[in-house]
C-alpha cells in the first residue's frame, strides 16, 4: 500500500465535500491502519530478550512427579521452594542434605518465538550461569553440552526451533559422579580434591567458613539473540590518552557479518558525536573509531575524589537503517601496580591517575551458598557497607565466582577498586589440554566483560596455590619427575595463559601470578609483593606482633567472632545454643576455631558467663586485634600500601573471619573498620614504656591539625589535658605527632585506671577529623568500678 499517495489524494480533495464524504471510510480507515503498518516495517536491529518461557518445573532424575521452580534456581533451593527440604542453614540440616551432590536433576520449561524472531537470518539461545555439567534440549534435539559454570554458551538455535510451543530441557549431571573416573585415573591424588576437576564454584565443596552444598542448576535466565546483517560480540571503549583538556577515547567493537556492506559508526557521548564511514565484512573481525572527551572528569576510588563516570553509544548504520547499537558506561582512569626495587626490597601499591593509593579493604566470598538467592538490593547493602566502612578496595577471592554486572557496576559507582581473582584456590589444577582450553576461554570471555569496568584493578592468577606449593607439603607426596610436571603445569597456567590474555586484553590492568607472592616464614614476604600474615590465629602468635610483621601490602590476615546473637537465634533452638552443641559446631568449620577464639579471649578478657556473653566478647577480641593490624600498617605507609583484611562476609549464618554476618548485620569488627579507615586518623602505638601518636593523612590536601590529649581514670577524674596546635599532615603521608612515656602522661596514675582520648581538629576545632579513645592495658586488667547502672525494663 502507497500511503503516502492515498493520503496526498484525500488532501486534494478535501475541498470537494461530497468527495470526502464519500472517502470517509477509506480516510478513517487509513488511520487505523497506520500503527499496525508501521509495526509491520522490519526491524534491523538485533532482537535481545529473555527467552519468553512459561512455568518451569524440575526433577530428580529418574523420579516421575514435575515440580515449579522459578528461575534464577539452584537445586537446593528448588527443593525448598517446594517443601521437599527443610531450610539447609537450620540447625544440623547440612549434614542431612549431602544426598542431593550425589544425583542428577532435570529441569524443563517451555517458550514461544515470534514470526518476527523466525524471521531473522540467525537465531542463537545464550546459557549463562548453568552449574555445570548441563545437556541441554530444544525439542527434544540436544543441542549443547555445558561444562563450566564460569562461561556463556551460545547455540545457533534457528533450525530448531518451531513457531508458537517450543520445548527446553535440561539435565544435570552430578558433578562427583561425573569426574569420579577422570579423578581416579589421574594417577595420583591433587591437593584440593576433587573439586579441581570441574570449573565450578569452589567454595561449593565446602570451606573452613563454609558448609558443603555441592548442587547444580541454573543461575541466570537463558536469553534469545536474534539478528540479520551484522551483531556485536563484544564493544569496549578504551583511553588512548588523556590531558586536562582532552581525553581520546577509542571505542573497540569486534562484530560478526554474513556481508559486506558499508556503514556509518556513530560514537556519542550525550549530543556529542564522532562520526565515521566503515565497511563491515563477512566473518568475525574488529574495527574501532574515536572520539575526544572534552576537560574530562577522572574516575577516582573512594577518598580520593569522585568515581565520574561518562554514558557512551556506539551506533552502526546502514544507510539510514540503525542495524546494531550498544550502551557503554565507563570511568576515564589509569591504573597501575607499582613493583619497583628498593633498598629494603620491592614495592607494591597502586598507582591511580598518577596518585599513589592506600588500600583499605577487604576480602569478599559470595553473599550465600546459593548465589541464586543474591538479588541487586542485597548487593547494594553490602556495597553500601563497604563505603561506610571507609574502604576502597575489596579482593575477589578465587574460590569464588565472578560476580554479576551488578556488582562491578556498583563499584564503579562507589569508587570501590576491585582486585580479581581467577577462580583457583588452595589447590592444584589439572594439566590436560581440555582444560587449559577451557580455562582459556573462561579467562577470556571474563576478561572481554569486566574491562570496561573502572573499579577493575587488578587480575590475580590464583589464591594460595603457590605458597601452598613450597610450604604446605604438597610436593612430598609426589615423585620428582611428577613435581617436575605438576609445576610445569602450574607455570603454564597462571604465568603462560592467564597473563597473556590479560596483557593482551585486559586494557592495562595489571596482572598478579599468584596471591601471596611468599608466604609467611619467608623474610621476603614482608619486603616484597603481597602477604597473607597467619601468625596470628593460626599460629597462636598475639595480635601485637602486628606491630612487627608489616609487609608492602597486607592481602590477608583475620581472626574469627561469631556471628550476631539474634543471627545465632534463627538457626538454632534454644538447646543449642551453648559452645560445644552439635548445632553450633556444625556452623563453626574450623576446627581449632572455638580453641582459638578462648585462648586469645583468655589472654585479654575475663572470662564470659555464658555463651551469650561469649558471643559478644568474641566480636570485642576480633575488632581489637584486628585495629592492631590496621594501625600498624597505616602508621608505616609508605612501606606498606594496603591492608586487605579476611574477611568482609559470610555465605552462611557460621562462626568466621567476617566483618558483616550473613544476615547483614554489622560485626564490631566493622564498627572498629570505620573509625581506623578514617581518611585521617589519630593513631596511637605503645612502644615498650612510650606511648607514640601519630597522624595519618589519606586526602589529596594537606592539612594543619590541631592534636588534643586528653587522659581522664574511670571515675571522670581529669588527669591531662593539652594541645599541640599548627602541625602539618601532608597530604598521602603518615607522621609522629607526638611521644612520650606513658608514666609521665599519666602523671603516675596507674594505666589500668585511666582512659586516653586522643582528637584531631581543624585548627578552629570546627572539624573532628578523628577520634580515639585508648586504652594503655588489656580490658581484662582494667579496673572497671561499677556505675551502678539497673535494667528496669526491656
């Protein structure tokens, strides 16, 4: 149909009244034709959705009864949501649930095409997150077998699939059944278990902070990709330079075509564009075009300045047909991992926009054991803590996943820096060729998604392994021609593979071999790389050898509490609650932690009177011992850049390292977090007989501060007061404001009665900067009086 034609005809004739009576009809009919016209015209862009299906429905293999699930699910939590299993975090319900590691699980769902989906030259179905060995049907045809939790599957589906009722299943194997022969057939038994045969989420195994829920499942929604002429595999933008004022950005689109055919690329940023002729070519290739960024904002971490972030668009154009299109949001930074020799060995820190950063972080496990239960508000909370944490950095741990888009957006606009693991922990991996192929391809496609992230800092090859390697024994249970292959195989991996795909790939960020670089006992630990410090805790050694043991950069050092009281109270009955419950040992994984935990509470608390109590010193002696760590390794900065300490979180209501339970409720531990991540803090050391109080300043400014001392006993009798105006805190610096011994602060007053409050102010005393009460004894030779306090009421 002309319209255009039939609408000019009724204008002309509009003057000619019994004519547009007589067309009435056809003119109204005309106008309700038009939407239904226009939505018939082809779209040339490609269709992305997620797959339109109905209910779906699981089972255990060979069992004959159906069940609805929704999906995101996992087969715990199908189990669940169908009364099958009692809440797996109830009491002792793990020990009751390792049947479900050892069966198969089906689940199946049906979905409709459009015609206008049919249509299209290509249609592939996308599979993220299926965990992990996965035989997939589409009508009853297989059409993929699935073996890496950590990689996107795609399958061109269009011969397949039917108009209207399509069909989708998919059978999960046991992933203990499935490598049982492979393992067995190894020769030789791999430090880890059997967990190392399959790419999965190695936490799932089990950990010495979690339970053992080996499952299966799908953990994103399949989606639909449909195109004609030309798709997008991947688009990233990357800084080819940048000046204060201009930054030029190359945005990098690698593309797949069935033609060639010219195009116009259009590269915007709000009403600003570059634009450019290209030609697309049949295959898969690469093409780029750039543009300038006017007095660009630079993305910042957290404390340094404002995470700024730019909305970019890449448009393709076929005459003046919009064939494919993609959104890009991206941070202009550079970041660097500065390793340079010294005179007391070699630094390590980070170097962002020229800037030296002190990192103040954590380390971060899944927020539950059943990823499919994390939603974005979840994510958000927990990022929101970190924040208020006063913290700029979290490590990705490698027994882990990687996280969603969700989370690295959201570090991205928190100023949170990422380090990332490759997810390998504590372990030796296989050798064979199928799979380092597949740990290739899982490198490279995480790589391709999370480098346009800005908050992305660096790439790590593995957690623990090396270390584990020449300190843990491994190697006396293989021959030496076996080592000589094992360690083969390990240099391959993380110092061959992995590091070239970052350098290829990663757009700058730098690549780790293994973390620690040494491990403890070894004196370069603390003058060179990174350092994972367990002396304390596993070791037995006091937290005061904090003081001592400061490495360039603390990735790794903790001490256990438990959870939240109310946290206890939802998985347990009032029987269990006591130290030594099945219940309560069932949630606490290592097996020295509640001998640790008293020992330590020994040496500096008095001892609880209940559990109850118990619980909450325990959170007391973790937050206490770990400021210990925190000052010290700010107080020596610049030798030492970063302190990450284990751990931010929790996958299950457990005993552990944690800072934040998992039900979200802050520790002490995080509490004492925020105050001694302070941008500037107040730092107090005790020196043998000195007490020492320095000033850390983390900002881009210089300050004068003012230094107010101020000790006081515990009845409120004032002891000392003074300041020390118009001292200097440079900017990025730690500096000694003050010492002296600790008899004549207190004018002979007995430090077992007395409290220190030590403050930092603008010279005005307008702004508090930082305030610290300390205390020079430990609280179990404090002479507490009683202040004769009553509960009247609750």
């Amino acid at each position: 149909l002309d319209i255009g034609h039939w609408i000019l005809d009724i204008g002309y004739c509009i003057l000619d009244i019994p004519y547009f009576c007589r067309m009435k009809q056809v003119f109204l009919l005309v106008f309700a034709l038009l939407p239904m016209l226009t939505d018939a015209q082809p779209s040339y862009t490609p269709i992305r959705q997620a797959l339109n299906t109905g209910q779906w429905e699981f089972r255990q293999a060979g069992k004959p009864d159906w069940k609805p699930v929704k999906v995101p699910v996992s087969v715990h939590t199908a189990l669940l949501q169908n009364g099958m299993i009692e809440d797996p975090f109830w009491r002792d319900n793990e020990e009751k649930l390792q049947w479900i590691e050892k069966e198969d699980w089906e689940f199946q769902t049906t979905f409709d095409v459009s015609p206008e989906t049919l249509a299209k030259k290509h249609v592939e179905l996308i599979f993220k997150g299926l965990d992990t060995y996965a035989q997939v049907y589409l009508n009853d045809s297989l059409i993929l077998e699935a073996d890496n939790m950590f990689r996107t599957w795609r399958v061109e589906a269009k011969r397949w699939l039917k108009p209207g009722g399509n069909t989708l299943h998919i059978y999960f194997e046991s992933p203990l059944k499935k490598t049982d022969d492979a393992w067995k057939n190894l020769g030789y038994e791999l430090p880890g278990g059997q967990r190392v045969m399959t790419r999965k989420a190695q936490f799932h195994y089990g950990w010495d902070w979690g339970p053992r829920f080996v499952g299966a499942g799908i953990l994103q929604k399949p989606q639909l990709e449909a195109w004609d002429d030309m798709v997008f595999e991947n688009v990233y933008i990357t800084t080819q330079f940048v000046e204060p004022e201009k930054a030029r950005m190359v945005a990098r689109f690698r593309y797949r075509s069935d033609l060639k055919f010219p195009v116009v690329v259009q590269f915007k940023e709000g009403k600003r564009k570059a634009v450019e002729d290209r030609v697309i070519w049949p295959g898969t290739h690469t093409d780029s075009v750039t543009y300038d960024v006017e007095n660009p904002k630079l993305w910042w971490c957290a404390g340094m300045g404002e995470p700024n972030l730019y909305d970019f668009t890449l448009e393709i154009k076929k005459g003046n047909q919009l064939i494919e299109r993609q959104d890009v949001r991206m941070g202009i930074r550079k970041i660097e991992l500065v390793t340079e020799k010294d005179e007391k060995g070699e630094t390590f820190f980070f170097r962002l926009n020229g800037k030296p950063v002190f990192a103040k972080g954590a380390n971060y496990i899944p927020q539950d054991i059943f990823q499919d239960r994390v939603d974005p508000v979840r994510t958000k909370r927990l990022l929101d803590d970190v924040v208020a944490g006063n913290m700029n950095m979290l490590r990705v741990w490698g027994g882990g996943i990687y996280e969603d888009e969700t989370f690295y957006q959201l570090c991205d606009a928190r100023g949170i820096l990422v380090w990332q693991d490759f997810m390998y922990a504590c372990a030796l991996y296989p050798g064979s060729g199928r799979f380092l192929k597949t740990a290739a391809l899982e490198a490279l496609e995480q790589i391709e998604r999370l480098r346009q992230h800005p908050s992305i800092a660096l790439w790590c090859g593995n957690n623990e392994n090396d270390e584990a390697w020449h300190n843990w024994g491994w190697q006396m249970q293989f021959t030496e021609a076996q080592r000589t292959q094992l360690w083969r195989e390990y240099k391959l991996l993380y110092s061959d593979i992995l590091r070239t795909y970052v350098q290829n790939n990663a757009d700058g960020v730098p690549y780790w071999e293994s973390s620690p670089r040494y491990g403890r006992g070894n004196p370069k630990s603390l003058t060179e790389g990174d350092s994972h410090y367990w002396g304390v805790w596993h070791d037995e050694e006091p937290f005061e050898v904090l003081n001592k043991k400061v490495p360039r950069f603390m990735s790794e050092y903790g001490f256990q509490s438990f959870p939240e009281w109310r946290t206890i109270q939802s998985f347990t009955e009032p029987e269990d609650r006591k130290l030594d419950s099945k219940v309560m040992l069932l949630h606490q994984k290592h097996p020295r932690g509640n001998a640790l935990i008293a020992e330590y509470m020994k040496r500096d608390f008095r001892n609880p009177k209940n559990f109850e109590d118990f619980v909450y010193v325990s959170q007391l002696l973790q937050a206490e011992g770990m400021r210990t760590g925190f000052e010290a390794q700010r107080r020596n900065k610049p030798y030492c850049m970063g302190t990450l300490y284990w751990q931010l979180n929790d996958v299950w209501p457990v005993a552990s390292w944690s800072s934040i339970d998992n039900h979200g409720r802050w520790k002490a531990l995080h509490y004492y977090t925020r105050e001694a991540f302070s941008p500037v803090a107040v730092l107090p050391y005790l020196d043998g007989d000195k007490l020492k109080v320095y000033g850390v300043n983390d900002l881009a400014d210089s300050l004068k501060v003012t230094l107010h001392l101020h000790a006081y006993t515990f009845e409120g009798g004032n002891v000392i007061d003074f300041n020390l105006p118009d001292l200097q805190l440079d900017t990025d610096s730690s500096k000694l404001l003050w010492e002296g011994t600790l008899k004549s602060l207190l004018n002979g007053k007995k430090a077992e009665n007395c409290v220190i409050e030590l403050q930092l102010t603008d010279p005005t005393e307008s702004i508090v900067y930082s305030t610290r009460n300390y205390f020079a004894v430990p609280s179990k030779k404090m002479n507490l009086p009683n202040p004769g306090l009553r509960i009247t009421a609750v």
